[in-house]
C-alpha cells in the first residue's frame, strides 16, 4: 500500500535544549508524569476537583508544547474548528466523567464481583483496565469503518482538517458512547473498581491529547506499540482504504494481529492530506455535526475498488 505524499511539506525542527527537552520528555511526561499524579492523588482519596484540575493542566501543557516544537505550524492557528472542537471536547469529556457515576451501581449489580484482581497493586489494576479497554475499542473502531450504521457517526471525527490535542475529543457523542461501552463493559462485569474506573478514563483523556498531538515528540521505536500521533496520523489520510490501518487507542498490538499497522517514516502530512475525499463538504459547525448521521447525507460510501492513495488529492 503506497503511503507517500502527494505534497510533501518540508519543515525546520526548532532547536534548542528546551526544544530537545519537549521532543523527548512531553511524551513521558504525559504518560507517566500526569498519569501518576492522578494515581496519586485518586488512592489519596482527593476530591475530584483536583482530577479536573491536572486534566486542565495537561491540556493546557499538550497546547504550550504544540506551539514549542509543532509538527505543523499551520495547525496551530485555527480553522473556524475552536469553537467547535471545544463544544465537543466539553460534551465528550463530560459524559466520560459522568459514567463514572454509574460505576458503583453497575458494580453492585454484578454477582461475581469477586473476578477482578482487587489484590493487585493499585497502578497494576489501572493498567490492566487501560489493556483490556484498548481491546474492545480498537474493536468498535475497526468495526466503525467497515459497517456503514457505525461509519455514519464515526464521520465526524474524520472529518478534521489539522491534527491538535482536542481533536482526540471531536466525536459524535453518541459513537463515544458505544466506544466507551465496547472498553469497559467487560470491566464492569468484572466487578471493577471506581478508583480504577476513574483512573482509566483520566489516562483516556491524556491518551486522547497525546494521539492528536501536533507537537514534534519523539518516542523512538515505541511508536511501533504505543497508539501516539506518529502513528496514527495515518489513520487520518482522507481517502478510501488508505485510512483504515492503525486503530488502537492505546496500544497498536491489536493491529498488527489484525494486519492493519502502517507506518512509513518519511510520509509528511498536511492539511491536503487528512478529511474525507469522498465527503470533502462534511457540515463543520457543531450541532450539524451532530444532527449530520441522521440525515440522508450522512453516509459516505467508499467508492469500489479504492485501495490506495492517488497520485493527487482528488483525482
């Protein structure tokens, strides 16, 4: 499958040591600096508000370091996309927060409890509700671009221009809906713990910030396993076939079992490159994004025998 650019867009790194220090340490920082302090601060039994508070902080972070070593500097100015990325990362992030309300009830309801390894030290657990989540959400995605009911409202998130932080949160609420109940319902039969619950979903938000990152870091060959914007640009190429590889959310085991992991180091990405080729027009304000799968527009239907990109945009 060819992967190259049509247009490629040549960029100068910044330099400098606080430019070296964001390409190799925001990643770990993310991963394990802002997701062991929400650990910390959740077996400490902190209120919540103190959870909104880093996630506000993280993302706040994910923004300063984009404009530090940006991969595309065009992807930092906005694309009449503000507003709207932010309707919908306050709506997502709300409902993923609000779940965890129903947590205890589904908990209790459940007989055998006793099934999850309550045992285990409390980072171990949050790790193991992180893997098996990928699992059932990789699952939903791979599926959302093969049955056209799921691709209706997986279209919205396609539909972006730019690749930053909030566009990991730029769904239908209803696709993150069955996403999220693909991850964890698994979990919950399994008698799964709030704490652990609250834990996984605020290392899903950070996940989500890190795999739309705009910023230039660098993770070495961790982008063969882990689900980070190096990776998953690809999944954003705007035509037929060429975007269904690299699905995971956390991790990229499961494609490559499934045989959909692509990755070719010198493919660059620009705004060309990333949408929908099929539905070039998709409705970009908020609430007719959110009206547009129910509408007899809202299917895009991949043209036959598509499988590789064209040697232009739009031929």
């Amino acid at each position: 499958m060819s992967t190259d650019s049509p247009h490629p867009v040549m960029l100068l790194a910044p330099h400098g040591p606080l430019a070296a220090a964001a390409r190799y340490g925001y990643a770990p920082l993310m991963l394990i600096g802002v997701n062991g302090a929400a650990l910390a601060l959740i077996a400490a039994g902190a209120a919540k508000a103190w959870l909104l508070v880093l996630l506000a902080g993280a993302v706040c972070l994910s923004f300063a370091v984009e404009h530090l070593i940006p991969y595309a500097g065009e992807w930092n100015g906005s694309h009449d996309d503000a507003g709207r990325d932010a309707a919908h990362a306050l709506v997502n992030e709300g409902l993923l927060l609000a779940s965890l309300a129903v947590v205890p009830l589904l908990s209790a309801l459940v007989p055998w409890a006793g099934v999850w390894p309550a045992s285990w030290p409390f980072p171990a657990q949050v790790l193991l509700a992180v893997l098996v989540a990928d699992l059932g959400i990789t699952l939903v995605h791979y599926a959302s671009h093969k049955v056209g009911a799921l691709w209706r409202f997986h279209a919205v998130h396609h539909s972006v221009k730019r690749f930053y932080g909030l566009n990991g949160l730029m769904k239908h609420p209803l696709h993150q809906t069955v996403e999220t109940a693909a991850g964890f319902t698994p979990l919950l039969l399994a008698g799964l713990p709030v704490e652990v619950a609250t834990g996984a979903t605020l290392a899903t938000a950070v996940q989500l910030l890190l795999q739309h990152s705009n910023a230039d870091y660098r993770v070495g060959r961790l982008k063969y396993v882990l689900a980070l914007n190096e990776g998953h640009r690809f999944h954003h190429l705007k035509w037929a076939g060429v975007g269904d590889v690299n699905f995971g959310l956390f991790t990229l085991v499961w494609d490559h079992l499934l045989g959909t992991f692509s990755y070719t180091p010198a493919r660059r990405f620009s705004s060309d490159d990333l949408g929908m080729a099929a539905k070039p027009h998709y409705p970009t304000a908020y609430l007719a994004q959110l009206a547009e799968p129910f509408r007899s527009s809202g299917a895009c239907h991949l043209p036959a025998g598509r499988k590789s990109a064209p040697l232009a945009p739009d031929s």
